[in-house]
C-alpha cells in the first residue's frame, strides 16, 4: 500500500498546490517516503476529479442515484488520500511503540553487562522481531556504510525523530547514551514503563466519549431508524427506495463505524507487543488450519461450507411466492452462510493463538525463574547446584524442565552453559522457542563467564525490570478492560437481540399493512368520485409495502448489518485489548460472530412464532 500510494503520487502530482504543512512533512519524514506534500495535495484534489469525470461519462448508461453514491465515494477518497501519511505515521508509530519497552530493557540489560552502546544496540535489533528491531537495524547498518560516524550520532538523531512521537522514548534513548552516568540504565528503563502506564491511563478516560459516539452511530440509531423503516418505505414508495436501504445499512454505515475505529485506535499512545512464534515449531502459516493432523488451506474449506450452507436459503428465497410474516425464517442460511464462512476462517487461528498462550505463560513464570537463579547464585552456590535449587523451587511449572534439561547437559555432556542453552541439537532452548527467554540467558551466560557474582546480579536486576513491565501491561489491560465492557454485552446479546426483534416487528407491520390493503381495495371498490379517488390515492400504498421490501429480504439486510457491525466492533475491543495481535483480534471476532448469530436466530424465530401464536387471536377479536 505505501508503494502504490508514493507511485500514484508520482503520477498525479502535477498540480502547483505547495501549501506548508510541518506536520505533513514530518510524518512523510518519519514514514520515509519518497514524496513531497505538494504531490500529497496534488493527488488528493487530481484523482478523486479523474475517477469523478469517468462517472460522469458513464451517466449515459448508469442512473443518476448511483451517479451521486459514486461521486460522494471520489470525495470521501479524496479526503482518504490526504490524510493517508498522517494516518501512516501513527499506525508505524503505534507498531512501533509496542516494543519501546522491551528494546529499552535489553538495551539497559546489555550496557549493565558490557559497556558498550554499539553492543547493546546490535544485542536490541537482533532480539527483536517487529519493527523497532528493523529500524535498530537499520541504525547499524547506516553506521557500517559510513552515514554516521558512531552508534552514539545515529541513536541520537533517531531519538530526535521521536520526540514529538514518544517523548519518554527519546528520552529513554538519550538517557542509554548517557549510560556511564549513574542510574541512568534504571531511569530509563523507569521512565518508558511508567510513560506506558500514565499515557494509557489518560487516554482509557479521555476514550468514554469516542466509544459513546461508536456506540450510538453504529449500534443505537440505525437500529432505532430500522424499527421505522417499514413505515419510512411505505410512505416514499419511490423507485429504488429499497435499494437505498440496503446501500445505507450495508455500505455506508459500516464505512461510517469503520472510519470512527480507526480514528479512536490511531489515538492510541501505546500498544502491547506481539508474541512472535514464527521461529516455533508447532505454530502453523496463516491461512492454513489443522484438521485430523494435517495442515489445509482454509479459505476452499470456508467458501465450500458457506456455498453448502447458503443454498437452502438461496432456493427459499426465489421460490416464496405469497407473502408472509414467517418468510423472514427461511432465509436464515444465507446469514448462517456468511458468518459460518466467516467463523471457519477466522477460527482457523486459534491454533498459532495456544501457542502464543504458552509462549506468554512461559514467559510469566520465567519472571520468577530468573529471580529464583539470581537469589541462589547470590550465596555462591555453584551454577549446577544453584540450577538444581531453581528447578526444584519452580516444581509444578512448565519452566521447571527449561532448568532440569539445562542441568542433564551440563552434567551429561560436560557443556557450558551457553552451549547447554543454546546448543542447535539438544539445547534447552530448543523446547522453549521465546526471543526473551532467548534474550536473558544470552546475557547471562555471557555475565557466567566473568563470575557467578555479576550473573546474580545480572539475573536480579532484569527480573525487576520485566516484572515492572509486566505489571504495566496487566495495569493497562485492567484500564481498557473498563472501557470495553459495555461492547461485549452488546457484541453478545443487544446486539443480536435487537435486530431479531426489529426484523420481527417489521415483518409484522408489514403483514398487517398488506392485510389493511387487501380490505381497502373491498372498500374503495364500493366508492365513487373525488372520495373514492382520494381514499384510493391516500391509502391504497398500505396494499404495496410487500412489493418495496418483503420480510424475507429485509431479514437479509439486517442479518448481513449485524455481522458487518459484530466484526467491527470485535475488531475494536480486541485492538484495545491487544494491541495488533492477529491471532487475538480473529478468534475473539469468530467466537462473537457465532454467538450473535445463534442468539439472533433463536430470538427470531421465537419471536415470529410468538406473533404468528397471537395472529388467530387478534383475528377473532376484529382487530385485523
């Protein structure tokens, strides 16, 4: 996406617009593209104007409405185009500053053990995986090519690039710089966890209104206007207006709830770091899933099930003849097909999230580990018989067998401890394939090798740090946690609930309309003159309501809106909750979308058993 936007920029960004815009430059700086905010301007004001000249050579063969629809896209588009390299430069730095934290505490960690910021920068951009570690990187190897003379230039005009980012982060930067100053390893490390915590916390207040705004525009109003729509459509009666609803409750009100998300999340000042597991050797590729033991492509197998599942629903829907109230319940399959479809394919990344899982939870109990080592080589214990305590003090505990198969190597083959850990064939590492695992015993095999001493101190000081971490991450989950509550009850139940009863109402309403013009063409048939004329102009639109919209499409359109708002709001809470964790943010949009289907099912059809249950009473009494 960022080459296709830099090419077309370089094609329309003819136009002599050069508006001055610091904040436009700086994030084309930070994003590192090839272009100038002349052609950002040039190509947001061109392209829409080109693709809006098309359309307009096309109003020969297409109808004026969707003249109009695709007009307001090219301008929407355009806008889109403009704040394409803002919107860029938070997401890069968003990504970014998931590993903030972590990049600080290797780097502190390294420089603790050997003094030496070239080291430690190369020891940070080796460990990690995302892209603070291709951009540490990158500092390394613009060092090697001549560009700065030292690590020390670079990482100080890398720092000057965050400033108006992450201050805390660029300060952390200054501060390794400094790193022979006493207490400026802990003052950084300090500085961008409780950074983390205090923005987060600011911005899960400040966050109220905007899942408010989320709430109402995607959840509460177009729900409210649907109860409506019956009535809405009935007194338009205009050509189209059916096709209008749809436009509005499938396309364009979703783009609506989409563009607030994004808005509210690129506001996020920071973001939990992903678990990488690409190295792990049960995780499996994207887009495959496991079945019996062996690895499929998934997407065959969920549009094979979608197909499967959809073709009851597509035959029910052109072979009902009379209208009905009770039609909307054959055409559930085609929202069962696209949520199955949906569930299938999404779910198919619950496998690589266990994985994540057991990474994570080794990675908690390694906090403890570490510490445990460190205390029992703190009273000058040998390495072996401090490992042997470690092991049998974490019994019960899956980082328990890391230590015990650690102690069989060294016993068994007479290795190091490095070569115990690391060894490619039987090293311990291999049965625990985590880069921070990794990471902290790379150092503290390197600090065994000066004295026990220096690793127990080592092995302490960066149990503080990530246990510090680690309560920074739980303190803000539990923060968002209260932000996010309301949309899983919505998410769950309201949501689903709602739309069942709306679409069963509706249908209702339409069914006594039509009865109501059945009886109005009896009595208009018994009226003559102006009377009759009127009567039969002001009330015979009852008797059409079935032909603008029947119950069985306007269950689809809701079924279809439920599950575009279901995905987005999941997509949402998951962001918040988890930052950019794929694998999170699917499985949890699966497991919503199925249960708000079923509970939208169930609700339904209940519903419309209930109403048609009342219909031979209501008959009796003459109300219709």
């Amino acid at each position: 996406m960022k080459i296709s936007y830099e090419r077309l920029c370089h094609i329309f960004g003819f136009l002599p617009i050069d508006l001055k815009n610091k904040k436009l430059k700086n994030a084309i700086d930070f994003c590192e593209l090839n272009i100038t905010t002349r052609q950002v301007y040039s190509t947001a004001i061109a392209f829409p104007l080109f693709l809006i000249f098309i359309g307009i050579i096309a109003t020969i063969v297409v109808p004026p409405l969707i003249i109009f629809v695709y007009i307001l896209l090219c301008l929407f588009l355009g806008y889109y185009l403009y704040r394409y390299v803002i919107s860029l430069q938070k997401s890069l730095a968003l990504q970014l500053t998931s590993e903030t934290v972590t990049a600080v505490i290797y780097m502190a960690t390294s420089l603790r053990e050997t003094p030496n910021l070239e080291r430690a920068v190369d020891f940070a951009a080796s460990n990690l995986s995302g892209p603070l570690g291709k951009d540490l990187k990158k500092i390394m190897w613009d060092v090697y090519e001549g560009k700065y003379t030292s690590v020390d230039e670079a990482l100080a005009k890398y720092a000057m690039k965050w400033k108006n980012i992450n201050d805390d982060f660029a300060t952390a930067l200054n501060l390794l710089r400094n790193y022979t100053k006493k207490g400026a390893l802990e003052e950084a490390v300090s500085l961008v966890t409780s950074g983390a915590r205090t923005r987060t916390k600011d911005y899960a207040l400040e966050l109220r209104n905007p899942v408010r705004l989320v709430d109402a525009l995607g959840f509460t109003f177009p729900l409210l206007a649907l109860t409506l729509a019956p009535m809405i459509l009935m007194i338009i009666q205009a050509s189209g207006s059916a096709e209008t609803l749809v436009s509005i409750y499938v396309i364009f009100l979703p783009l609506i709830l989409f563009w607030l998300i994004k808005i509210t999340l690129e506001k996020r000042p920071w973001t939990f770091p992903i678990i990488d597991i690409s190295d792990h050797p049960d995780a499996i590729p994207e887009r495959k899933i496991k079945i019996f033991g062996f690895t499929l492509p998934v997407l065959p197998i969920a549009i094979l099930v979608g197909i499967t599942v959809a073709i009851p629903g597509i035959i029910n829907l052109f072979s009902l003849r009379e209208f009905h109230f009770m039609n909307s319940i054959y055409t559930l399959p085609i929202v069962w097909a696209i949520t199955l479809s949906f569930c299938i394919y999404l779910y198919s990344y619950k496998h690589n999230l266990k994985v994540m899982e057991e990474v994570k939870k080794t990675e908690t109990e390694f906090i403890t580990a570490i510490y445990a080592l460190g205390d029992r080589l703190a009273t000058g214990v040998p390495l072996e018989s401090a490992l042997e305590k470690t092991a049998k003090s974490l019994s019960g505990l899956s980082i328990a067998h890391f230590f015990e198969k650690t102690i069989y190597n060294i016993k068994t083959f007479g290795m190091t401890l490095e070569r115990a850990i690391f060894d490619p064939d039987i090293g311990s590492i291999k049965y625990y394939p985590s880069k921070m695992v990794k990471c902290i015993m790379k150092i503290l095999s390197d600090a065994v090798k000066k004295s026990l001493v220096s690793a127990s101190k080592v092995a302490i000081w960066v149990h503080e740090h990530l246990k510090l971490m680690h309560a920074t991450e739980q303190d803000v989950k539990d923060v968002v946690d209260e932000a996010t509550s309301a949309m899983r009850i919505e998410c769950y139940a309201l949501a689903p609930f709602t739309c069942a009863i709306i679409v069963a109402f509706a249908s209702l309403v339409m069914h006594i309309m039509g009865v109501i013009g059945v009886l109005l063409k009896i009595f208009t048939g018994q009226l003559t003159g102006i009377s009759g004329v009127l009567t039969t102009g002001v009330l015979a639109m009852f008797a059409n309501i079935n032909k603008i919209i029947p119950p069985e499409y306007f269950q689809i359109v809701v079924g279809i809106y439920l599950i575009e708002i279901i995905y987005l709001l999941s997509m949402f809470q998951s962001k918040l909750e988890n930052g950019e964790n794929k694998c999170a943010q699917n499985v949890l949009t699966a497991k919503y979308l199925f249960i708000s289907t079923f509970i939208y099912t169930i609700t339904l059809i209940f519903t419309l058993q209930l109403f048609n249950a009342l219909l031979p009473l209501a008959k009796l009494g003459g109300i219709i």
